[in-house]
C-alpha cells in the first residue's frame, strides 16, 4: 500500500496542521546567511540576531574557527564508527580529559546532542522500582525520558522546594532529582543548594546546565559551581556557549563505565568527529580563559535593564536570557514582526513550548553584542508597544 492510499495517515497529519495553523501556532523554517553571527541577512534585509544560543560569541570566532581547521587537518572529517568499534580518538579523550579537570569529575561521555544525552542517562539510569522527580519546567527531554523510561515520574513546582520535599518523603523508592541549572524559557536559575541539602541522603541530583555552562560561575564552570554545590551527575551541552554542539554526562567513574556499557544512545551511535571534538577542547579552554566574554553579558544585561524594566512584560533574570512576556499568541507574532522591521530578530515563543497566555519574546544577548545593539533593540521595543497602546 503506498503512501496516498493511507487515509488514516493522510487524515490525521492535515487535521494536525490545519488545527496548529487555525491556533497561530505554526512553525515554519527559516533560510538565514550568517545566522551564527550578530548580524546576518534573510532576503537581502540586516538584522540583528537577538535569538541565538551563542551566549559567548564563539560559533563564528576565527580562533575557534582555525581550532576546527587543524582538527580537520589533523583527523580528517568523520569518526568512521561508533566509540566503542573504531571511533573514539586521542581528540575524544583529550576532551573529556579536559571537561573532568575543569568541572571536577571523573568521567565525561560524549554524546552528539544534549537530547540524546538527557534521553541517554534517564534510559539507562533508571529501573522499574525507581521514582525521577522532575522540575514542571524541565526541557522536553527530560520529561518525554522520564516519561518513557522504566521509573515512575513526578514532577515538582517549578523550583518549590517544599513541593519537592513531600515528593521526596512520599515513599522508600530509590529516586533521582532532575533540573535545569538555568531554564531555558524564563532565564530563571533553579535554588541548586536548597535542592542538594533537601535530597541529602535521599535521592542523586542531576543538573542539565545546557544554558549555564560557560556563563555562571568560576572560569564559566556553570551553575553547580556557582551555587556552591556538586551534582552526582551533571549534563553540559555544546550547543549554546561552547559554540558547536553535542554533549557530555559529567559523572563518577563507575556510573561513567555504565553508560559505557548500557547507554544505547551512546553505544549505537556514530562517534562525534574527532575534528569538532578537537574544537570543543579548544573552546573548552577559551571559556575558562577569556573572562571578558562573561564580562561583556554583565555590561549588556545592566543596559537591557536600565531601559526595560519599567515595563509590563519584563522578567528580570540574572542570566542571558531575557524573556518578554506579551500573553497572547497573535500580539507576541505582532511585536517579533514590528522589531524585524526596525531591523531586529527575536522569536516569538508560542504554546506548547511555554503555557496559555505567557507567549514571550524570547531575547538573548550574548557577547557578539554592542551596547549599541542593546540600546536600539530596547528604543525599538518601548516604540512598538507604545504605538500598541
């Protein structure tokens, strides 16, 4: 039977987009030349690119650039095969050498995304018998893990510690604390030491630092670091300060050698290239080294605050990203599409990424940005909502 004789298929999928489309809830693809750096173009238009993920300015920089270079140079293009056949090199090892002496642990396994990663851990780590009790507002991955994997699933209010304490106390079962460090959707920072000294003796804690990493903390050692504190298992991704992508599980030696062992993500799957591996150490060690990025974020958030946060809609975060909250879906899409006009990208964040009326634009800055950037970006948002007014 081919495809177009499949009405059940055919059926669901044309009701699924046309109900998306009927809610202004549409995704679309868009085609940009440049967009790795501040500035790039779509149809021969500039912008000013206040939605990435590059926190410290790296996925463009010439010197992690030439790191690339020589990695290529050095070990050719791809792996060749999984870690554990034929694909993990000396470029593999050197990074996970250098993530464990900057983070402090013992073992760091790779891993192509941050999604697999988190998918990878919570597959593996967790049985039948066990409890993973979750933030509300903990990423995708990690709920759909907790979800699908062999545990019951809890989730706590966002950053409610006491919440968490009754879930921590309703039984025996072994358990296992999952958060974020920084939450991706409000910029907001989980309480990482009130959470460790409530789960002492009681569960392991598991902090994603994806939006963390590189920008908190000593020599950008993320989150933990900055609370003070040592998760038992902690996930660094390298798709947002580090410039790149893929990810690493921070963890003790033997929960490294059972991953090892029995994560399927990580057995099952191409090693990353050893070139990107042999960058990644590079941008490992501009992170720690070149302070002024983080520096720079401080100067751009104190400016981005002087100017906003008078406003209905500001969210005041310590971190770099800066959401806007607008409530309806349609007026969020309005606004991102005013501020592309005066010549500045963000994207408009719709349910069912965040809840019913809290649509936002979500702005980053990062250290590609002027405050010259920052200035305008905020003279054009004050225009566009006093004109809505």
């Amino acid at each position: 039977m081919t495809f177009s004789t499949m009405p059940a298929f055919n059926s669901r999928i044309e009701q699924a987009l046309a109900a998306r489309k009927q809610q202004g809830l549409s995704r679309t693809l868009q085609v940009l030349q440049g967009s790795n750096k501040v500035r790039f173009e779509q149809n021969g238009r500039q912008f000013v690119n206040f939605s990435s993920n590059d926190y410290l300015g790296l996925a463009a920089d010439p010197e992690l650039v030439k790191a690339w270079q020589v990695g290529l140079d050095k070990y050719g293009c791809g792996s060749g095969a999984s870690p554990l056949v034929t694909g993990f090199n000396y470029a593999h090892q050197a990074l996970e050498q250098e993530l464990c002496q900057w983070l402090g642990y013992e073992r760091a396994v790779l891993f192509g995304s941050g999604f697999s990663a988190n998918q990878a851990l919570l597959f593996t780590l967790l049985n039948k018998d066990d409890v993973v009790i979750q933030d509300k507002l903990n990423h995708a991955s990690l709920l759909e893990a907790g979800l699908l994997s062999a545990a019951t699933m809890k989730r706590f209010r966002h950053n409610d510690i006491k919440h968490l304490n009754q879930l921590l106390n309703a039984d025996s079962a072994a358990k296992l604390v999952v958060t974020e460090g920084v939450f991706s959707m409000d910029g907001d920072q989980a309480p990482l030491a009130q959470i460790q000294h409530s789960i002492e003796g009681k569960a392991w804690l598991t902090v994603d630092d994806a939006h963390g990493i590189g920008i908190l903390g000593r020599k950008g050692a993320g989150s933990c670091d900055a609370a003070g504190i040592k998760a038992d298992i902690l996930v660094a991704t390298f798709g947002k300060a580090f410039g790149l992508s893929g990810a690493a599980i921070l963890c003790n030696a033997s929960v490294g050698d059972y991953l090892t062992q029995f994560a399927r993500h990580h057995v099952y799957s191409t090693a990353m290239p050893p070139s990107q591996a042999h960058a990644l150490t590079h941008a490992a060690q501009m992170i720690q080294s070149q302070q002024w990025r983080r520096d720079k974020l401080v100067e751009l958030s104190d400016t981005y605050d002087a100017m906003l946060k008078d406003l209905p809609g500001y969210m005041a975060t310590d971190t770099t990203i800066k959401p806007f909250v607008l409530g309806s879906a349609a007026r969020t899409l309005d606004v991102a599409e005013q501020m592309k006009q005066s010549g500045c990208w963000m994207t408009a964040i719709r349910p069912p990424t965040v809840p019913q009326g809290s649509a936002r634009l979500r702005i980053t800055l990062t250290a590609s940005h002027q405050v010259a950037h920052v200035q305008h970006m905020a003279e054009s948002l004050l225009r566009c909502l006093e004109e809505q007014t």
